[in-house]
C-alpha cells in the first residue's frame, strides 16, 4: 500500500509512468498515482466501467495529502457500489452547481419584484405605480436589504416591518402596504411562467412557490369607510374664500382654481384634476376628457364642462405656461402635484373654524349632498366615473350618458350658485 515515504521516493523517467495502491478489493477501483517527467505526482482514481479504463483526477501530492486522497477514493469506490459511474457523477454534480449557481445569480431580489411588479401596472395603465412602489420601498427597506432574494423572504421577515407601522398608529397605511405587497409577490408567482415577460425579462426569475403576506392579517379596525363630507354652508364657505380670501389665505390662484374645479365637476379626484392636459378640452363640446392612464379605473372618463368650469378654464388659459392646466410653479412642463392642494387646504384650515377635511371628501361631499338636491345614485356615480360591473353595463352598454351627466353637474352648479356665485 502507499505510503508518504514511498511516494517521496518515486522519481522521474524518460517517460510519465503510473503506480497503484495495492489493495486486496476487487471491483472499486484503486488509487493511483503518476508520475510525470518533471517529477511531479498526480493523483487518480482509476476503475473500469462497461470494460473500459478510466482515470478521474483527484490532485496534486502532496498539495493533496495521501490520507485525504484515500477518503477520495472511498467516496468514488462507494459509487462504483452502488453502479454509479464516478466520472459521470462528478461531472453532472459540477453542472448541477454550476446551474444552481446561475438560478441563484438571476434570482430576483425584492426590489426587482417591485421595480418588475411596477413596471407591468405601468403599462396596464395602473396610475400610481411609481408612487405606490415608493411607499413599499421607504418602509421596507429599512427591515430588509433591497438585495434580498424575494424568495427568501418569509411571513416572520414580515411581521416587525408590518408592526413598525401599526405601533406608531399607522393602521391604514400598514394595510395599504399589505396590499401593494401583497399583489406584488403574486405578480412574482406568474412572473416566470408569463410568456409575455420572455424577452424583456428572461434571465431574471423570482422561485416564488408561495405568498410571504398572505398570512399577515389585514388591520380590520382600520378599514373603516370615510363618512365626513363637507355640508352646503361649508361648501359656500369654502367656495367664496377661494374666491376672494387673499389678505389672511396664502395660496396661489393656480391652486384655487384647481380645488374649485375639482369641487364644480362633482368632486374628481385632485390627482386627475391637476394631470389633465390642455389637449383634453374640447370647449367646443363643452367636455373635459379624464383620460385612462391617470383615471383610477384605467377607461378614459368623459366630464361635461359647466358654465362656472369654462370660465375657470378660461382663466386658466390666460396664464397657459405649458401642456398641463395646472403646472407646477417651478416647473410648468409638468404638472401641479397632489401634494400642493393638501398643504393649501391645511393652511386653510388653520385659517378658518372649518371641520377638519382633506381633498378626498371632496367626492363623498358631491355623492352625498348631491343626493341631497335630488339627483340619482346611478347618475352620481356616473358623473364621478364609477365602474358597472353587471353584466349589461360591462358587456352591452355603450350609451355615454353624457346629455344626463351634464343635466346633473348643471343641477350641481346651481345649487352651489345660491351662495357662491354673484
């Protein structure tokens, strides 16, 4: 048998040469060693398969010791046992790492899940993506790397970065969160097999085989529905100080007129107030086109302009510094952010007794008080675009209903003229 001594002494030939561990076993292969011109020694390991020699190397002595060379040997020897070729072994077990090693390089962490998840909303016409994955992101990473495999990540991962923002009384927002999140990791559960990802993401996978949120509870108590609205003397009351309150009221015409328009076209969300475009105004017809990319629902909404909604276009085209109506006062190729209008109504408040209200109520405001003065739940949630989801409307129905949503918003104009307008 080898020994240290004994392969110390083997020295250089003419030619390379082979010497073998002589052992009593039959059958599992032995171990060898050659010897090269240059001296040095090789190990291998050398056995017969189907009636053919093979060598698998095993490596350099003594950088390989002879004890660990043996337990080499012993590992290939048990193979050949079990009718495993040793040789073909090693070499799927190299390519086997070798394609472990490449999934885990193009396994997608979680910001690629929210950044890929983002993207697809962003051409589903989903409106917020980019300020929806924001919010995910500030909260999130604080808790979890941005590297982070997303299939790694666990419901346990989840519940501290979750319980961050329930402690600190932010329910709503943590279910908000939960949301986004939560669709996001079931995007990333159809991602891989979505034929229509193959080009644009193809060596980027996520192995999600189940969804981390799911077991995280919505905040139920948190979900409760919105019931303030402002009442018609608060409406007057606002109306008329936007009008002409400017000696106590610090805020810009530009951000006036946009509340009020919001207000006049039966309480439109700011977001697609301040987004709509000059190019969205017919003043020939008499409309304002709400289009699918910043409607909620993702479908153009069509909104009949009154008599008191031209004229504050008509103001607003005397001071046309870009593409949007309402622009942003340091940059006017863009448009006026949603941000503006709610600071403007915090300094409102804090300037006036008014109950506390934001910019949401205005759309409960127009629902409720225009049921008020008569007008129909169905003809109200037409004006404020609303999805009908039977099957007549969603399949057959392609009636605009504009002569009946124009009749309403001119009910709407009168009613607010009692007292707003001179």
């Amino acid at each position: 048998m080898f020994t240290v001594k004994f392969l110390n002494s083997l020295t250089a030939k003419e030619n390379a040469y082979y010497e073998t561990d002589k052992t009593r076993t039959k059958g599992k292969g032995r171990l060898v060693v050659k010897v090269l011109k240059t001296g040095n020694k090789v190990f291998y390991f050398k056995y017969f398969k189907s009636k053919k020699l093979n060598l698998l190397k095993i490596g350099d002595f003594p950088n390989i010791s002879l004890s660990k060379a043996r337990e080499e040997q012993e590992k290939y020897s048990d193979m050949l046992s079990k009718d495993i070729d040793p040789k073909k072994e090693i070499e799927l077990r190299y390519k086997l790492k070798i394609r472990e090693e490449f999934e885990e390089e193009s396994c997608g962490s979680i910001f690629q899940l929210l950044d890929s998840h983002a993207l697809h909303k962003n051409k589903n016409g989903k409106r917020n993506y980019n300020t929806e994955k924001e919010t995910v992101e500030n909260e999130l990473y604080v808790f979890i790397k941005p590297e982070t495999k997303a299939k790694d990540i666990t419901t346990k991962d989840l519940i501290p970065f979750f319980a961050s923002m329930i402690q600190r009384g932010a329910s709503c927002k943590a279910n908000k969160v939960r949301s986004i999140l939560h669709a996001a990791f079931n995007f990333g559960m159809k991602h891989d097999n979505d034929p229509a990802n193959y080009n644009e993401m193809k060596h980027i996978t996520f192995g999600l085989d189940s969804n981390p949120v799911t077991a995280i509870p919505v905040q139920t108590h948190a979900e409760k529905p919105g019931d303030h609205f402002l009442s018609f003397s608060e409406v007057y009351q606002l109306w008329n100080d936007l009008e002409c309150r400017y000696h106590d009221l610090k805020m810009h015409r530009n951000t006036r007129n946009a509340i009020r328009l919001a207000i006049v076209l039966g309480g439109q969300r700011p977001y697609e107030v301040v987004n709509t475009l000059w190019s969205d105004v017919n003043f020939d017809d008499a409309t304002l086109t709400v289009r699918a990319e910043i409607f909620k629902t993702a479908h153009a909404h069509v909104v009949p302009l009154t008599d008191t909604a031209i004229d504050i276009l008509k103001e607003q085209l005397k001071n046309k510094q870009g593409p949007f109506i309402f622009f942003k006062a340091s940059n006017p190729q863009e448009a006026m952010s949603t941000n503006t209008i709610a600071q403007a109504l915090a300094r409102y408040r804090d300037k006036t007794e008014i109950r506390y209200f934001n910019a949401r109520d205005f759309r409960r405001t127009f629902k409720t008080l225009g049921g008020q003065i008569g007008l129909s739940k169905e003809i109200r949630d037409r004006v404020q675009g609303h999805a009908f989801n039977d099957v007549s409307s969603k399949h057959y129905d392609r009636y605009s209903y504009l002569k009946e949503k124009r009749e309403a918003l001119e009910t709407w104009e009168k009613a607010l003229r009692l007292k707003t307008l001179k």
